[in-house]
C-alpha cells in the first residue's frame, strides 16, 4: 500500500495510517515520506511494514552505507539510510515523547554525539552474532529467528572484525559474541575475546582463532579477558562481561556520572548493576579512602573482574546479588550517592519505590539507562513522590540504530 509517513515510533520505524484506519508502524521510512509499503505483520489494531520503495523521500535520507541494510535483510540497524544528524533528532524526538507521556516531564531533550563520532560506522567494540543452520554468523533478521549472514559487521570497530569470525564455520554454537576493548594507554593491544554460547551447552570444536575463547562460561582459548583503561583506570574484562559497546562508552558516561553525582571526600556510594565496575573504580577515587562504595552486580563473572580491578581500593566492597526492592530497602545502608545502570528492562518500579524511600535520602541519584521507555516509567515512581531531575543528558551511542543512552541526575524533595 502507499502511506505517507509521520511521527518516529518506538521500534525504529515511523507512524502512518493505513486506508482502513489502522495505525501502520513503517520501517525503512523517514517522518513526511511518501512510500510503497509491504507488510510484514497484522493484528487487529495495528500493522508492520517495511517501505520497499521511495515515492517522495525525505532530505534526510542517504543511502545505507552497509551493505546488508534494508526491508528484510540485518536486523541490526535501523537508521542506515537516515543521516547522522538527522539520527540524533529523531532520537531526541523518542525520548521527549516517552518523558512526556509516561513521566509528565515536557522537557526538550538534546542527543549528544560520541566525541569523535564522524559517520557513525566502526564503534562496537562488541557484537553478538547468531549462528544459522550451516555453521554460518551474522546477525539476526527484524523480529526473526532467520540469520542474515554477515561476516563483517562495519559498525564494528576493526579490531573487531579483524578477528575474521566469519571465516569459520560454528557449527554447534548458537551465539558468538566476538569483543575487542581499546587498548590500554601506552600499552599493546589488549586482544579480543570471541565468547561462545552453545545450543543446550554440547561440546564443540572451536576453531583457532587470534583472540581468547569463552565456551559457555569455560576458558579455552587464553587470554579469557581484556585489559581496558578509561580515564587513568584499569579494568579487566572478562569475555561475557557487560562492557558498554561504543567504543567512546566509558569514558562519556563515566565523565556524566561523576559531573552529575560531584561527589565529596568521605561521602558513601552505591554502584547498583556495577558491571564489571567501570563506575566503581571512578566513585571510589571521588570519595577517597575514608569514603565507601558498595557495587552489587548478580553475575559471577562480573564481580570477580570487579574484584580484582578494584585492588587498591579499600574503600570498594563488592556485593554478588541480584538488586531487588528487599535489597534495597535492608543491605545498602543509606548512602549519599546512588549510581542505577540496569539493563534495558529498567530497575522497575519496586526497587524505585525502595530508593525512594530510604531515609535519609541519598543526596543524588544518577541513573543511567539505554531505554527511554523504561527509564521513564522508573524515573515516575520518584518523581511523583517531589524528586526532580535538575540535568538529563542523552548521548548517541547506539549510531545507526533508535538506541540512546541517557544519564538523568535525581535530587530528592527538601524535607523539613
Ligand atoms: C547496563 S549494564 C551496566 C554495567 C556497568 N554499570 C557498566 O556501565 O559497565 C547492567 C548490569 O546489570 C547486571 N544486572 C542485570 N540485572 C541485575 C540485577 N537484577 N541485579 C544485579 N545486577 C543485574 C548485568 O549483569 C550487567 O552487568
């Protein structure tokens, strides 16, 4: 069908109508485009479709500078054929709405660029990929189990790529998620790790390969991990580990967090969702040896990074749990700073509802997410209660994809 397209939606496509009615949820498409549209997907309420052909495009449009980008091909992107600058506007359109609607907060929302971004291709510094029948990666196909083969991904960084995973078969495995950290400063690379995730954990023969090896939690080719520094800190990284992708990640966020929090000699932090602690080791230089952090992370893996990452830092105590509202509410005292960085499901609202109410407040949340949605909902549950969110900031660290990370800065209603 033709339709003339509106407003970015959720989900990287953009609104329209159908003739019938039906809101038509359009991929491919760009806001105040006209456009041939196949559809992909029907309910009741609503339709999918991908734009296979341009009948008025708009002057944002470039093409794909990937070559596996398009209706029904990589799944991986959704902004390949929307210019950088006109990316980040979009972006900033997304999260507005979500703020608007599901928090009630009208603020305009600007997407900053990684520093350094200049097309926006070449920054992960991981990727996942999906293995197909024949042994085959690459990367799944939009709300599909089918694979796109893809041996090279060119939004990865090169050193990514350059572990050559497509040229082998990976019969046996079902993920194979190929991680390649900058290199420490002043130092050699720090080497890629390719971390494998078999069907129903049999055994397989992992090709030799120059990165280490991760087989379902299991070193088999050494090193198991990676060396990074991001602003004077070492970490070790674990293949499997969350690390953030974009290779500029760390830095900018670890920057907005630490700006955000100002944090104080002696003062008692919380790292909730710590990761491998790349907020952890930056807090417990800010509050200094007669200060405290406490980073609670529920993967095993994780912590131990953490732990041996933060020798040196006494003031570190790690915590290998899961966070909930108990958690919360019982085990991390009653800090002066929070740090929340969960995954894109959110915190939720029980464990809001219990930093909400902690008593005494802590001085300052800074909650970092890299879903709107979810953020928004979370970030209702304080506000409603008088907190206010003095700074919001939103990098582009997702380039060619709908994702944006957002580092909000929460400050509890004065008590009396
Ligand atoms: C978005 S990552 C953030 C990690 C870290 N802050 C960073 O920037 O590298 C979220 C982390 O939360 C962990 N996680 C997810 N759900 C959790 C939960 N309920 N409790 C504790 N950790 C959780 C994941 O293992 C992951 O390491």
């Amino acid at each position: 069908m033709e339709l003339e397209t509106g407003a970015p939606a959720a989900g990287g496509g953009c609104v329209a109508r159908a003739p019938d009615g039906r809101v038509v949820f359009v991929r491919h498409a760009l806001p105040g485009e006209r456009v041939v549209a196949e559809v992909t997907a029907e309910t009741a309420s609503f339709l999918r479709a991908d734009a296979v052909a341009v009948l008025s495009a708009s002057p944002d449009r470039v093409a794909p500078p990937c070559r596996h980008a398009g209706p029904g091909r990589c799944g991986g992107c959704d902004w390949q054929h929307v210019a950088l600058p006109a990316q980040r506007r979009l972006k900033e359109q997304l999260v507005a709405e979500q703020l608007r609607r599901v928090a009630g907060d009208t603020r305009s929302v600007v997407v900053e660029p990684a520093p350094g971004e200049t097309d926006g291709m070449g920054w992960r510094t991981r990727v996942r990929f999906s293995v197909d029948r024949s042994g085959r990666i690459g990367l799944r196909r939009h709300r599909s189990h089918e694979v796109e083969p893809v041996a090279s991904c060119p939004v990865a960084s090169d050193d990514v790529n350059g572990v050559d995973a497509g040229r082998h078969r990976w019969r046996g495995a079902r993920t194979v998620e190929v991680a390649a950290l900058p290199a420490r400063s002043g130092g050699g690379p720090s080497g890629a790790v390719v971390t494998v995730t078999t069907a129903r954990g049999r055994p397989m023969d992992v090709p030799r390969l120059d990165a280490g090896c991760v087989v379902d939690g299991r070193t088999v080719q050494e090193p198991g991990g990676m060396d990074t520094e991001v602003l004077g800190h070492r970490y070790r990284v674990s293949g499997g580990v969350f690390w953030q992708a974009h290779r500029g990640a760390p830095a900018v966020l670890a920057s907005a967090v630490l700006d955000g929090l100002e944090p104080m000699a002696g003062e008692r932090t919380v790292d909730l969702y710590a990761g491998a602690g790349l907020f952890t080791l930056m807090l417990a230089d800010a509050v200094g040896a007669s200060g405290s952090v406490l980073a609670v992370e529920r993967n095993a893996r994780a912590c131990e990074d953490l732990t041996v990452s933060a020798r040196g830092f006494p003031q570190v105590s790690v915590l290998r749990a899961a966070v909930d509202a108990d958690l919360v509410a019982s085990r991390i005292g009653s800090p002066d700073l929070v740090v929340l960085d969960p995954a894109r499901e959110g915190a939720g609202r029980p464990v809001m509802a219990s930093l909400r109410d902690l008593r005494p407040s802590p001085r300052r949340v800074a909650f970092v997410s890299c879903d709107a949605a979810t953020f928004a909902r979370d970030l209702r549950v304080l506000t409603d209660a008088g907190w206010t969110m003095p700074s919001l900031r939103a990098f582009d660290l997702f380039p060619m994809t709908e994702h944006v990370e957002l580092v909000g800065v929460l400050v509890p209603p004065v008590t009396t």
